[in-house]
C-alpha cells in the first residue's frame, strides 16, 4: 500500500476504464497522476479502444494537463494487468472488469459517469458537460483517496 503526501492509504496500481479510453478514463488517470504522482501506477483503458475526444484534450488543457498523446487502448491491449483496484466509468467497463477478474484479487468500483459526447448543443454548452465530468471525476478521487493539499513547510 503506498502513502499520498499527507498519509493517505493509496493503492499501489489502479486502473481507470470506461468505454472507449477516449474521454473519462484518460481524465480519470490524468488526474489521478497530478494528485499523486508517482506514489501510484495509473493506467486507462476502455472495452474498446476509440478515438480521443478533442474536446477532452481542451479541458484538460485548461487545468494544465496534457492529454494530447495518449493513445486509446484496449483492456486486451494492456501491458500489465496487475492492478489493486479497478475503477471503471461506465456500464460497459464495469461488465468487462468483473469479467476479467473473476479469478483475482483485486477490487473493482464503478463511478456512475455520464459520457459527455453525448449531449449536443453549442461547442460551448458541449464544453460546458466536458467541464463538468472532469470536475465531477476530479471531487471523487479527492474523496476517494482522501486528497489534501500537501502542508506547506
């Protein structure tokens, strides 16, 4: 089990997945890394690997992370499978990850995420919905894994 920067409980490797690898899962682990860095190997990948959402790209851009070259993948597309925890975004991901790990030991969440390509409108209001599933994601790993600032020295 690894430490966050003020004592934190974090698992040693999670895995964020959702359908297509092309929007919250790659945030999610994003994410997940500028929280904590190195303390935790994070990986994504969906059921399907698609084709990354630029609008996921802009959102990210605007809180100073870069999702420009990532590379949609697989779950039979990962390197390594061992992970302590599975966090899967969608349906579809959940499915696939209690498939997959019948026969292992490692937990799996699902975080009920809704897709935000799915909504239509203006480029802004799609902004809007991007926005709002990263910031939802962002709230929920800093409650999951009881994110702090670290203290200043």
């Amino acid at each position: 089990m690894a430490r966050g920067p003020n004592g934190e409980d974090l698992p040693d490797a999670v895995l964020f997945s959702c359908t297509h690898n092309a929007i919250r899962s790659p945030m999610a682990a994003a994410l997940m890394r500028h929280l904590f860095g190195t303390r935790v190997y994070v990986e994504s990948c969906g059921v399907k690997a698609g084709v990354l959402e630029p609008l996921a790209v802009e959102v990210m851009e605007e809180i100073g992370i870069d999702l420009s070259h990532l590379h949609p993948k697989s779950f039979e597309m990962l390197a390594d499978t061992s992970f302590d925890l599975i966090v899967t975004l969608s349906p579809h991901a959940r499915h696939k990850a209690l498939e997959l790990t019948r026969a292992m030991a490692v937990e799996v969440e699902y975080w009920k995420i809704p897709d935000p390509s799915a909504y239509e409108g203006t480029r802004e209001q799609r902004l809007a919905n991007f926005r709002q599933t990263r910031d939802t994601i962002f709230a929920l790993l800093k409650e999951r894994f009881a994110a702090r600032p670290a203290p200043e020295p």
